[in-house]
C-alpha cells in the first residue's frame, strides 16, 4: 500500500475533467464535480492497493457523480422552462461552430446508458488503453470493446452521423 500523494493531483487534472464533461454533459457542472472529487480525496490521506493514481481518481470521480446524481433525484422537482438554455459556453479561444459540436458531443455522450457511456469516457475522453479501462472498470477487455462500439454508434446517431 502507498499514500496518495496530494501534490500529484494536478498532473490527472485534464483527463478527470474531460471524463466529468462528459458524464454530466456540462463544462459548468463538470468543473464542481472535479472540485468536489478534490474535496472528498484531500479531506483525509488517501491509501492505494497496486492501483494507479489516475484509476482511484476516475473511480472517485464516478462514484461522486453517481451519489450527486442519486442525492439530486430525491429532491428534484421538474419545472418546465419557457425557453431552452444552453448549459455550455464556448471558451473565447473557440471558434462558435466547435462549441456547437462539442456541446452535441458531449450531451450525446451524457444520455449514454452507464456502461456505455464509462467505456467512452475511458478509451475517447480519457485515453486510457482498451486494458487499462477495462481493469478500471473491472470488466473484461471484450466487454469494452462491445461498449464502445454500441456507444460510439449511439453518439452517431443522435448527432445524425
């Protein structure tokens, strides 16, 4: 066993916040999930078993967005809204038709069903490799690769191809 070492958390930053884009499907929303996540690791010292720091963190990251996610459907009441709006602004140094496709991407990706949508994440967001997302998912390497290729069809097909 090792500790987790704090000073090392920034070095996975990018990658847990493009996996929290898209599992909430909002930038806005997907930088308080990484912030909570840094709360909840650096509230006490964190001890790992032959794990990479990057798997315990994406691991960490699901699991607080599932409880946030959970806490959230207990309370929530649906109030129709009389116009839609855009979760998701596009940074100034984007051009506005890449911010159009990245928030249909990313959305797409946020309507995936659990399964499809951390096989996604991992191998296209992550960059993980088919083996190391599927021992983070602790699932085996052919079941990533069947996820990913239904998730992949379904993002294609909800962006019309």
């Amino acid at each position: 066993m090792r500790e987790l070492d704090p000073n090392r958390l920034g070095d996975h930053l990018d990658r847990l916040y493009r996996a929290a884009w898209a599992l909430t499907g909002s930038r806005e929303d997907a930088e308080d999930l990484v912030q909570d996540t840094f709360a909840k690791i650096l509230a006490r010292p964190r001890f790992l078993r032959g794990e990479e720091d990057l798997w315990y963190l994406l691991r960490t990251l699901k699991n607080v967005f599932l409880s946030q996610r959970r806490t959230l459907a207990a309370r929530s009441i649906s109030v129709e809204l009389d116009e839609e709006i855009s979760p998701i602004e596009a940074p100034p140094s984007v051009q506005p038709e890449q911010a159009v496709e990245t928030r249909e991407v990313y959305a797409a990706i946020s309507e995936l069903p659990d399964g499809l949508r951390e096989a996604l994440i991992a191998i296209d967001i992550v960059g993980l490799s088919y083996e190391e997302a599927a021992k983070s998912l602790k699932v085996r390497q052919g079941t990533i690769t069947s996820r990913l290729f239904r998730a992949r069809a379904r993002v294609a097909k909800a962006l019309g191809d």
